[in-house]
C-alpha cells in the first residue's frame, strides 16, 4: 500500500508538489497579508502566491521555479526589508535545484543565491539598524549557510542516485556474465551432445538402410540453437564489460525502421513524433536503446495479444524535460496482465533512467506509456 502510494506521487510529483504549498499556502499568504496596512488587499495576496506558484513546478521545472521567486524576494526587498516565513521556500526550491539539474548549472545557481542571500542579510541587518560590522557578517553568513546547507543535500541526493545506478548497472554486468557462464557450461554443452548423438544416429540409420530423417532434422535443430547460443552468450559477455558489438546499436533512429519491418508482418502500424529533439538534453545511448526495446516488446506484445484485428499506434513526443513513449494497442483480445518478463523488463529499463512505466489495459486493448528524462534529470 505504501509502495504503491510512493510510487504514484513519484509518476505525479506535481500532485506532491501541489500539497506540498497548499499545507505552506496559509503561512505564506499570511505573512504578506500581515503587511497589509491600508488600501486594497489583493496585491499582498498576489505577492504571497508568487512564493508559492514557484513550488508547483520545483521537480518538475526546478531552474523555472528558482527564476519564479526572484521576483517575490526583489518585492519583498523594496516592501519590508526584513525577512518573513516565506523565505523557506528559498532553501526548498534550491534543494530541488541541486538534485535535478546538470552540476555546471547547480555551482551556477549556488552561485546566484550566494549573491542574494549574502544582499538579503545585508539589507536586513541595516533595515533593523544593526551597523556593528560583526552582526552585519554573520546575519549575511547565516542566510548564505541555509542556502548551502539545502544546496550541498540536494547534490547529495543528486551523487546518491548516481552511485545507485552504477551499482545496478555493475550488479546487472555480474549477472549477465554469470548467465553467460551458465549458459556455456550446460545449455552449450547439452547441445553439443545432441548434435554428436544425432549425427552418430543419422550415421548409423543410413548404415543399415534406414530413413535418418528425424535424426537429421534433430542434428540440425540443435545446431541452428548451439549457434544461437554462442551468440547469445557473446552477446552477454560483451554487455557484462560494455556494449555488444555484433550488430549497430539500437537508437531513437532505428524505430521507424523497426515499424517498418512489424508492419511487414500484416500488423497495421501508425508511427508519429512529435515535438523537436532539440528541445531536451541528449538522452544518451543507454536511454535511447532503452527507448527502442521498449517499442520493439511493446509490439511484440501487440502481435501475441492483440488478435487479428489489431492495430497500434506508436507515438514519440519529445518535450524539454525528455522523451515519452506511447504504444497502444487496439485490438480486442486478451492483453498482457501486467505479470509478464517483458513488462518488468521494460519497468526495469525505464526506472534505471530514473523514468517512469504505466502499463495497462483500455476498453479497447492495451497501452504502455513510458517517460524517459533527459540527462540532466538522471546525473
């Protein structure tokens, strides 16, 4: 239950971020009402939901929302000249600032509340009258330490996701090696086995004028998968110490190419992409083949489940903050329960790019909606 509940607040982090200021909305709407002396009080409400506005988007727009306070704090200066409640949301946004941009643009941004927070407790100390220049220093260190206190955790968090990805991607690397082992020492071996005793049996049955057909085709079945096998422990090993080499690397580009050849099959494919590449950072290499695995078992779902009357749509819709992947299946048999390897082996591509993954069933058959961040949001 609580799994399920984490997991929907992180594929709607607007809805937590939405909580989040309406919980914070009466202390910091209340802090520029509480300034309201005379004349309309509508412009100190409108100041109070420019701190807040900014919270809405702090995950998912964090240098967008750092941009959106400045105009809150430069009112405030020229207002009161004191600090008020609603300065928390300063640390708040930096925090998420720190955690989801590139690190060149995080020292930027300490860079800029260093500045500010530094002005701020000048402005404040000499508004309350303080001239001493040791409590001028230390309001003005004070208010730069809570800016770099929120700004150091949030690149903490930031190194934290960093590191586990590496150690996943290492465990993966371990595990496929060991597969790779296995399949060589049993699998491989069993099937040399066969081809020995088949062809000596095929021999032998021709030796004494019978028909070695069976035999034959026995032989050269467990060839063609002794092959296959080999390949794919090749396959293995190179993905264990770094990419696979036997054929080009599937990309954003080789996905119409992959419809392409579904819709040969007879299945009707409609393919779209919307949006510009270039309005997000590359998505790498590694999130890339991700994006076409995803496409490639989304199809080959279609033609297992989706039953002869099939058809699906393939949709590509590129936004600043990275890919979205839409896969929807309109045929009316049975669909995936959701249970199977191929979704929890999408599932896993996509959380390893710190993406998301909804998969399940429409009124008229099955869809699978996967989210890929660009770079910047999985350092």
């Amino acid at each position: 239950m609580i799994a399920a509940l984490r997991s929907w607040f992180v594929r709607h982090p607007m809805v937590g971020d939405a909580i989040i200021a309406a919980l914070l909305s009466p202390f910091l709407l209340g802090s520029t009402t509480a300034l309201h002396e005379q004349g309309p009080e509508w412009p100190y409400l409108l100041w109070g939901a420019a701190y807040l506005l900014p919270l809405l988007v702090r995950r998912t727009h964090p240098e967008w929302a750092a941009l959106g306070l400045i105009p809150a704090h430069l009112v405030q200066l020229a207002v009161t000249g004191q600090p008020t409640p609603a300065n928390v949301t300063v640390p708040i946004v930096l925090h998420a600032v720190a955690a989801r941009t590139e690190p060149r643009r995080a020292r930027l941004w300490l860079l800029v509340a260093a500045v500010a927070s530094v002005t701020a407790g000048v402005d404040w100390s000499l508004t309350r009258g303080h001239e001493y220049p040791t409590t001028i220093v230390a309001n003005a260190l004070g208010c730069f330490a809570v800016c770099a206190a929120a700004w150091f955790m949030g690149r903490l968090r930031a190194e934290r996701r960093r590191t586990e990805l590496a150690v996943q991607r290492r465990a993966a690397g371990e595990e496929r090696a060991r597969i790779a082992r296995e399949m060589h020492d049993v699998v491989a071996h069993s099937l040399s086995v066969i081809v020995v005793q088949a062809d000596g049996g095929a021999y032998l049955a021709r030796l004494h004028g019978q028909d070695a057909t069976t035999l034959e085709t026995v032989a050269a079945t467990a060839r063609t998968a002794l092959a296959e096998t080999r390949r794919l422990v090749g396959v293995l090993r190179d993905g264990a110490d770094g990419p696979a080499t036997l054929e080009p690397e599937a990309s954003l580009e080789s996905i119409p190419d992959l419809v392409a050849a579904t819709r040969a099959t007879g299945l009707p494919v409609t393919y779209a992409e919307r949006g510009d590449p270039a309005t997000h950072r590359p998505l790498g290499a590694g999130a890339e083949l991700a994006a076409h695995r995803i496409v490639q078992e989304s199809l080959t779902n279609v033609l297992r489940h989706g039953g002869p009357d099939a058809t699906a749509d393939v949709t590509l819709t590129h936004s600043p903050q990275g890919l979205r992947i839409a896969v929807v299946n309109t045929g009316r048999r049975s669909t995936p329960d959701g249970r199977g390897h191929g979704l929890i082996g999408m599932q896993e591509r996509v959380a390893a790019y710190d993406g998301d993954l909804v998969a399940g069933p429409r009124p008229d058959g099955f869809e699978v909606i996967a989210t890929l961040p660009a770079e910047e949001s999985h350092p």
